[in-house]
C-alpha cells in the first residue's frame, strides 16, 4: 500500500508541474498577453472600459469604410423625361388638301422610329432638327406639332417614346428577373424596380444592395432599404443595381458556442452582439474577464490621433462587472477581427484533479485487487 500511496503522490506533483501543459480547449488570458510584459512588446493591449468607448469609437476604422453610403430620397415629378438614344415614334394626321406629309387616301402618316441625338434632338422631314430632349411626352408632342405648323397648319400629332438606355436602369444580378428596365417616370425608385425585377433572392445571405451611378458607389443592406423609408431613392437613367451578399465578417475562437467565421448580422455589430453571434461564453470554460479583440490596423492609421501606438492591438473587456457590460454593448466590431474567448484558469485546475481522480481510481483498483 505504502508504495502505491508514493506513487501516486509523484504522479500528483508531476501534474501540478505540468499544468501549463495540459490540453485545454481555449487560451488563458494570461498565455495570451504574457508577450506584452517584454522588453520588446509586438502589440498594444488596450483596456476596454465604459469611460474609454468614446475615445475608441474615433480610431481608425478597419475592414471597411465604417458605413454604408446612400444617396438621400427625394420626389420627382410623376413624368418621364425625354433623352439621348430614347427613339421616337411619330404618326401625323393631316387633312389639309395637297398635304406634304399625307395623302388623298391615306390621312395618317407614320414617320419611321428616329432616335433622339446626343443633342436631344430629332430630325423632321420638311422640318429638319426638334429638340426634344428633357421634355415630358406631352410636352415633346405639342413642340413637335408647333413646329410642323408651317407646313401642315391642321397637323396633328401622336408621339410615343421607347426608352433607350440613359433612359433605363439594369438590375444586374441578385435578382429574380436581371435585366434592363425602363423608367416609367422621374418618380421611379427603387423598391419599385426591384419589384419589377422579380424581388431579391431569397437564397443570398445578408444581401447587400449596390447601386452604381456616375461613376460613384452607394451600397445599403437590404433590411435597412426595406425598414428606412428614406433610403427609397429615386432612380436615374443609366443606373446599375446589383445585389449580393454582404462579405464582412469576424473570426470567432476559444471558450464560446461555436468557433468559426461569422458574417455581420447587420450593418454594425457591437462585442456584445458578436458574443451573441458567438452562442454566448461557455458557462463551463470561458472566463468572462477575459473576452480578447485581436484587429490590425494599417500604418497610416498609426498617425491618427487619437488612434493606436501599435500596428496590432489586443482589446480587452472584462465581462464580470457592469463597466464593461456596457461598454461591451457600445465597442464596435470591425471586420476581419478576431474575437476570442479565453479559457478559465479554473478549468485548468478542474482537469488537474480529474486527472488526479483517475489515477487515484485506477490505483484502488489495483490495491483492492492485489488484496
């Protein structure tokens, strides 16, 4: 018995000089941070507290822009209006005796299709150039009648308009139905047209709305476009939308519910909605003093004032107390950060006495069978 009552000791005394060693699903805080007592430290620990959340929330944002930017709403008038490459369809009624543009027999004359010029213009027989451009149909019917009534004083006129591409918008993709559509009026937005085009695909993750105008890039979630009657924008001639999904995303590892790569949810995510996302600390391993944002920052944004010291910094939140409850729901995550939940020292220390358990079963075991 005395033998075996010595070896287990040993056995105990070499798990407590190992107990660094052992396996453990997530890091210790401690484990994590020890580079940062060096003499040459290679990142920043910044503690995340409620009083220092205003002062962070204006570092350099990473990852992205830090907001989606979209052109403001406004109303336009319920017409269509006229432009380069819409083409024109004429027909002329005239019952003057010895017309120019009709015969005896046939009262109704119907000009062939003419596509407005660069210039908005169109070109007339008898007449020559009709600007036309920027007038409504009724209005680019009555000027187109004026015009004509040198030559035919009792003319009248019948105009329709197909319009041409400065006068349509192309759903690119993430639709039901992509393709080019025309603009009914200057009223169209772009709820309406999406609409048209079939909605938004329903299979795409966090779609992202993309609206391409003059050379300019506006993108808005899609739940926001829905939820936000100002962001129903009024479309222009030569516009391109295109849907897709929403790319941002943070790396979620250690004591939590699920270790991988989480997309945002919405547009902004605190760390307190990433816990969220995460499944929460594991109650058995996470220690919630320990909750780690890892997030690089390029080298200009170390002259941003303020802003970080280091190219790579560890945010700290102690999720234990209030102070950092909040400031936990106010601390913004950024994509392509990594949050980690770190591991309980106490868990460590669990195993050690599992482990001591066991051997101390097997070594009863072995007592009761040598008796």
């Amino acid at each position: 018995m005395l033998p075996l009552c010595r070896g287990l000791g040993a056995v105990l005394l070499c798990l407590v000089a190992t107990a660094c060693t052992l396996p453990s699903g997530a890091a210790l805080q401690s484990d994590v941070l020890r580079p940062q007592g060096s003499e040459t430290p290679t990142f920043q620990v910044v503690e995340v507290t409620r009083a220092r959340v205003p002062e962070l929330v204006r570092w350099p944002v990473t990852g992205w822009s830090g907001r989606y930017h979209w052109p403001q709403a406004g109303r336009g008038p319920d017409s269509s209006v006229i432009r380069s490459g819409d083409r024109i369809d004429l027909s002329i009624w005239d019952s003057q005796e010895n017309s120019l543009l009709a015969t005896p027999d046939a009262r109704l004359t119907s000009v062939p299709t003419m596509t407005v010029t660069s210039s908005g213009a169109i070109f007339m027989p008898y007449v020559g150039e009709v600007v036309v451009g920027g007038m409504s149909t009724d209005e680019a019917r009555t000027h187109v009648q004026s015009a004509l009534a040198d030559i035919a004083p009792t003319a009248q006129v019948q105009l329709a308009v197909v319009p041409g591409r400065n006068n349509t918008v192309d759903m690119v993709s993430g639709v039901g139905a992509p393709g080019r559509y025309p603009l009914d009026s200057r009223n169209t937005r772009i709820l309406s047209v999406l609409a048209e085009a079939g909605g938004i695909d329903a299979d795409l993750r966090h779609p992202l709305v993309v609206l391409q105008r003059d050379g300019h890039r506006f993108e808005a979630r899609a739940e926001t476009l829905l939820r936000d009657p100002a962001r129903n924008v009024l479309l222009r001639g030569g516009d391109q939308v295109v849907v897709i999904e929403d790319d941002r995303s943070f790396n979620a590892l250690g004591a939590a519910g699920t270790q991988k790569v989480i997309h945002f949810e919405k547009e902004s995510m605190t760390a307190m909605e990433a816990v969220s996302a995460m499944g929460g600390l594991s109650a058995a391993r996470a220690d919630p003093k320990g909750l780690l944002i890892l997030r690089d920052f390029p080298a200009e944004a170390l002259r941003a004032q303020p802003g970080p010291q280091m190219a790579q910094v560890v945010f700290s939140l102690d999720l234990s107390a209030a102070d950092g409850l909040f400031a936990a729901r106010a601390f913004p995550i950024h994509p392509g950060d990594t949050v980690l939940a770190t591991e309980s020292p106490v868990t460590r220390v669990q195993t050690i006495l599992g482990l001591f358990g066991t051997v101390v079963g097997i070594g009863a075991t072995a007592n009761n069978l040598s008796d």
